[in-house]
C-alpha cells in the first residue's frame, strides 16, 4: 500500500516529464510534415557550409520503379486526353473542301520500353523511350460549299509507331535550397517512324488527303513540336511545381524543420541527396552550434532507397525546444486527473514519511511541482545503440491558503536511456529498453533530506509512468517526408556512428 502509494507519488512528479516531453512533443508531431503555410525563407541562413543532417538516395532499382510508376500514370493520362478538332479547308479534286476531324480519341497507348537513369555528364536524368505506339480513332466529314454541294462522312482509325522520345532533365539547387530543374533543346529529341491511316467509307482521294496532306502534317507537326512541348513544359510548369516544393516544414508555430538541399543532387549511377537536417526556431535561421556527425561515404545501391538521419537533427530540435523555454510544465492540481489530485498534498502520508519537514511547515496544502528541461536532451547514436539523456529539474511547492507558493526544494534529475530504434509504415519508432537516473537535492528550504530515498521511488515511477508513456508515443512514431501515393516497405534501419540509416523499398498505391 506505501508502496504502491509512493510510486503514484512518484508518478504525479514525474507527470511534468512526460507532458515535457511528450505532450508537448506529440502535439508537436501532429503537424510534422504536412504542408502548412508558405515557405518561410530568409536569407540569413543559406547557404551554409555546414555537414548535411539529412542525406537520401534514390538508386537504380528505385529509378526503374519510379519509371514503372511514371509510364503508368503516364498511360492512364494519355488514355484520358482529349485531342481537339481538326478543321480545315483543301483544294482536291471535287474542288475546295472544308473538312473537321473530330471525336478523336486514343484507343491504344503503349510504350513497350523505357529507360530511366542517371547523367552524371548533364547532372541529371535522361528518360528514354522507344518504340512507342499510340492509336487514335475519330470522325471525318467534308463538304464543298460552292454551288452544287457535295458532302460526305465516315470515321478512321490512325496509328502512330516507332516512336521514340529522349529527353535530359538537367537537375539542380536553387538559392532557396529547392531542387530546380531545366531542358535544353539539344536534350530532347524525338521522331515518329511511320504514320498510317485507315479510312472508314469515302472516296479514294480522300485516302490521298489524309494519308498525304494530313498525314504528313500531323507527323511533322509532332516531329517539330513535341521537343520543344516538352523542353518548355519542363522549363514552365515543372519548375513552377518544384518552386511550391516544402522543404521546410514548420511545426506547431514553434519550431520549423529544414529540409533544404545544401547542394545540388549528385547523379553517378544513382541520386544522392544532401539536405540541412536541422530544427530552427520558427523564422529564427540561427543556426545550432552542436557538431554535425559526418556519413561515412557508402556506395549501398541494395534497396531503392536509403535515408541517412544524423542525431544532428533531434539534438538541434532539442537545443531549440530548451533555448525558447519550451521544456518546461508545472502540475498543478488543476492538470492532474481528479483521483490523483489528493497526491499533490502536503499531508500524504507518502511525502510525510520521506520529507516529514514538509507537513510540519505547510499541513493540509495542495501542491504544485515544476518541472524544469535544465540541459537541452540529447540524443546519442552510435553503432553499438541509441542513447538518450535527459536532465531537469523538479520543484515541489506548497500552495498557500492565499495561493502564494511557498518554495519547499529543487530535486535535479538525470535519466539516461537505451533506445531502440525501428521504422515502421513510413514512420521512425523508438522503444526504450532500460534507463538509469543519478539525482542530487541543488537547493531545500524544508531542510536536509536523503535523495537516496527518493532514488528507489522516482526509478519505479518512471517505469511505470514515463517509460510506457514514451514508448507508447514511440510505437507511433514521427513520419519522414514522404512522397504521395509511396510507401515505404521492408525497411531495415541500421546504426552508425552519429547516424542511422534506413534502407527501404518502395511501393505505390494510385
Ligand atoms: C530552359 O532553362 C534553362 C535554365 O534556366 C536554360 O538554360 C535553357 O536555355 C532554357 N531552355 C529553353 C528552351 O527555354
Ligand atoms: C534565435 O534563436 C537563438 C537560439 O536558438 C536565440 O539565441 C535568439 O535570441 C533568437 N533570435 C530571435 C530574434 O528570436
Ligand atoms: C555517388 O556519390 C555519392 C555521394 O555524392 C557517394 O556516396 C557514392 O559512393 C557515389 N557512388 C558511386 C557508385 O560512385
Ligand atoms: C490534504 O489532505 C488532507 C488529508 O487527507 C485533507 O484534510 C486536506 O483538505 C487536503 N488539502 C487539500 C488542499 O486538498
Ligand atoms: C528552468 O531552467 C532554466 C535553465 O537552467 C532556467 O534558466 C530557468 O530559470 C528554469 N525555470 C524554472 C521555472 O525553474
Ligand atoms: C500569503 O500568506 C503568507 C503566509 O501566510 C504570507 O507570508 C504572504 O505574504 C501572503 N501573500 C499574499 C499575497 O497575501
Ligand atoms: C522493426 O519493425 C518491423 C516491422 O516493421 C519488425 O518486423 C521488426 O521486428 C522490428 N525490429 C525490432 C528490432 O524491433
Ligand atoms: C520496449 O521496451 C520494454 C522495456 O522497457 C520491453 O518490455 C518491451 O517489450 C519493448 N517493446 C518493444 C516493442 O520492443
Ligand atoms: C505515424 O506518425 C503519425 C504522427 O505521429 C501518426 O499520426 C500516424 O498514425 C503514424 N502511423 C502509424 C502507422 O503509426
Ligand atoms: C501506405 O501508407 C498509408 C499511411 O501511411 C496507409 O494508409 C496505406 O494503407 C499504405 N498503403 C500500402 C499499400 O501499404
């Protein structure tokens, strides 16, 4: 029963943790890496020659899968296109003509071979595509409008082949920290083979027009056109898109978390990525003056795709969190669930028999315990496990019939963690396996007390209350960036030194 009562003693204490560290951080989470608001850019901040926190690539086998991806879509879509009317006038032999073609619509779309890869010389990637086939079919009507009116009508069926396409997108960084990406003419090329026409009904020199006129219209229209389409499509509306890109991520108007490009994407054989990895102040680009591990170079090509985090990137959220105030909450006996509310009493008889001076001073009081963040946590990751540190302070205080408080001691705590890591659907996991504490009293007004009585008591609580707290929120996880419609499947997550490493495939649901 003491026993049992401490611990809730104990818990209620340690409740300021856990709302430090987790209300406060899971509230923080909700909003991760949804896009909120417009990307806040200053230029005090960038660019900065500091070790990325954050690298990613994407690796052959993942560019084939994103090819696969693409060419789909890329078929559902021109499934869907609608080709506008042809209307137009020619001289042939029953005299001048007005002709339409309309109600064109592709009936078969197929691209039986496609390459997606790297181009370390353009820095970029060339897509190439070839024998490409597309089928339309539509209708076709003529007639004359001179004094004896001739007119006519059928429907045809056109067939495009041996199409190929090459293009090069050359990809780099912009002075925001943005991927950009750019065409030139001479990266795109493109030709139709054979263009072939059948007509359904009509006369013999309609053939002719068709299949001459019109025929070899179309063909070197496309011939001329789709190059400079496409160059200008990716000139225009890609680089627009990439301009509305996130990369960073504000969190709960508090912090932001940046995940800019510190240099342009390198491309040998894969796409390497080196982003910032670090957390700011929101619309404060100071920067965090902890070390940045180095990612040892590691030439893994086995998964699709591989995201290095260095601890850099929870440490400088730390040092945030701690340097603007963040980590800190008072239990109050306002915040406690009302059948815990009678542990924050001066009389309980758990606090009397371990600090008896307390009841002497203050009887019958409600109490209320601040909870202080003294050193910014820190985490420590290394290939033999993650570590994590907590320091803070605990201030008990009597809460006077006047509502004064009365200062009772200050209690400084350190848990130190062993964490395991885990990702798991498309978010980072952790679990804490087994902690220890030192504690010292810094400062009393109640007089001496021995820590030593409280060590035992604060342990329990924290395994009962703080770690199952924090593993619960560690069983949910944070999310990474992802891209829509992706997921991430078999991922294996590995420790270096400074670092963790996932290494994952991709799947992908329209
Ligand atoms: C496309 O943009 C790039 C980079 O801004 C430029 O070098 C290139 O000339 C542009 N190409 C065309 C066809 O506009
Ligand atoms: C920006 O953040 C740094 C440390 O994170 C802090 O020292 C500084 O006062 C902040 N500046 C402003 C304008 O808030
Ligand atoms: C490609 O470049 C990245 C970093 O830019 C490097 O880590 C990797 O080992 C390189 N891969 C090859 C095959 O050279
Ligand atoms: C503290 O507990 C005592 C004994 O249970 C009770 O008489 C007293 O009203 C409590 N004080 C407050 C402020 O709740
Ligand atoms: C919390 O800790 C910080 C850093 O040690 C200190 O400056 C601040 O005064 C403390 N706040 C309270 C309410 O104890
Ligand atoms: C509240 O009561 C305490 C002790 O009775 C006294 O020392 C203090 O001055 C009072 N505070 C106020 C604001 O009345
Ligand atoms: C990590 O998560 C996967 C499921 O995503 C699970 O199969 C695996 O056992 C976990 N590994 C550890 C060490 O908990
Ligand atoms: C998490 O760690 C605790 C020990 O603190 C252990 O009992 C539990 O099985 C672990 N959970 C997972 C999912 O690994
Ligand atoms: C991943 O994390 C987010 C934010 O914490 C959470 O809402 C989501 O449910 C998590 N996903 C899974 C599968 O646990
Ligand atoms: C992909 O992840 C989302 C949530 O992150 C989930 O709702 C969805 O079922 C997943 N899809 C597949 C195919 O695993």
């Amino acid at each position: 029963m003491f026993r049992a009562k401490l611990i809730s003693f104990m818990s209620l204490m340690l409740l300021g943790v856990i709302a430090v560290c987790c209300i406060s951080g899971s509230s923080a989470n909700r909003n991760v890496y949804r896009n909120v608001g417009p990307y806040k850019w200053r230029l005090d901040g960038w660019p900065s020659n500091r070790e990325p926190g954050f690298k990613a690539r994407i690796s052959q086998n993942g560019l084939d899968f994103l090819r696969d991806v693409g060419i789909h879509m890329l078929q559902t879509k021109i499934q869907q296109l609608t080709i506008p009317d042809i209307h137009g006038k020619a001289d042939v032999k029953v005299g001048h003509i007005y002709y339409d073609v309309t109600k064109m619509h592709i009936t078969t779309f197929s691209i039986p071979s496609a390459t997606l890869t790297t181009n370390p010389t353009a820095g970029g990637l060339t897509l190439k595509t070839s024998g490409v086939s597309i089928k339309v079919h539509g209708d076709w009507h003529y007639s004359t409008h001179g004094f004896i009116h001739i007119s006519d009508s059928g429907s045809f069926d056109a067939g495009a082949n041996s199409i190929t396409l090459t293009v090069t997108l050359r990809i780099g960084v912009d002075a925001t920290g943005r991927p950009s990406i750019s065409s030139q003419a001479s990266d795109c090329s493109f030709s139709v083979g054979g263009l072939d026409i059948k007509l359904h009904g009509g006369a013999s020199w309609l053939y002719n027009l068709f299949d001459h006129d019109i025929g070899n219209a179309i063909k070197d229209s496309l011939n001329s056109q789709i190059c400079s389409t496409v160059v200008d499509e990716v000139n225009g509306s890609l680089e627009d898109e990439l301009k509305t890109l996130q990369v960073i991520a504000p969190v709960e108007d508090i912090i932001e978390i940046d995940y800019s490009l510190v240099e342009s994407p390198s491309f040998n054989g894969s796409i390497n990525t080196a982003h910032k990895g670090e957390v700011y102040p929101l619309g404060n680009k100071t920067e965090c003056p902890l070390p940045v591990p180095q990612i040892p170079p590691d030439s893994d090509v086995s998964r699709m795709v591989f995201i290095w985090i260095t601890e850099y990137l929870p440490n400088s959220a730390g040092y945030v969190l701690q340097n603007i105030g963040f980590l800190q909450y008072n239990v109050t006996p306002d915040n406690v669930p009302a059948e815990e509310k009678y542990l924050l009493n001066t009389s309980n008889f758990a606090l009397d028999l371990l600090i008896p001076q307390i009841n002497k001073m203050y009887p019958n009081m409600a109490m209320q315990i601040n909870v202080n963040s003294t050193k910014a946590p820190v985490v420590k990751v290394a290939s033999t496990g993650v570590q994590a540190v907590l320091v803070g302070d605990f201030t008990p205080y009597a809460i006077l019939p006047n509502k004064t408080l009365a200062y009772l001691f200050t209690l400084s705590v350190t848990i130190s963690s062993k964490v395991t890591v885990n990702f798991t659907s498309n978010n980072i996991t952790w679990n804490i396996s087994s902690f220890s504490t030192t504690m010292k009293a810094v400062h009393s007004a109640v007089g001496p007390f021995f820590t030593s009585a409280l060590q035992l008591a604060v342990n329990t609580a924290i395994k009962a209350e703080l770690v199952p707290k924090l593993n619960q929120l560690g069983a949910v996880g944070v999310p990474l960036p992802q891209l829509e419609g992706f997921n991430f499947t078999k991922p294996v997550v590995s420790l270096g030194e400074g670092f963790l490493k996932i290494g994952t495939d991709l799947t992908y649901t329209p």
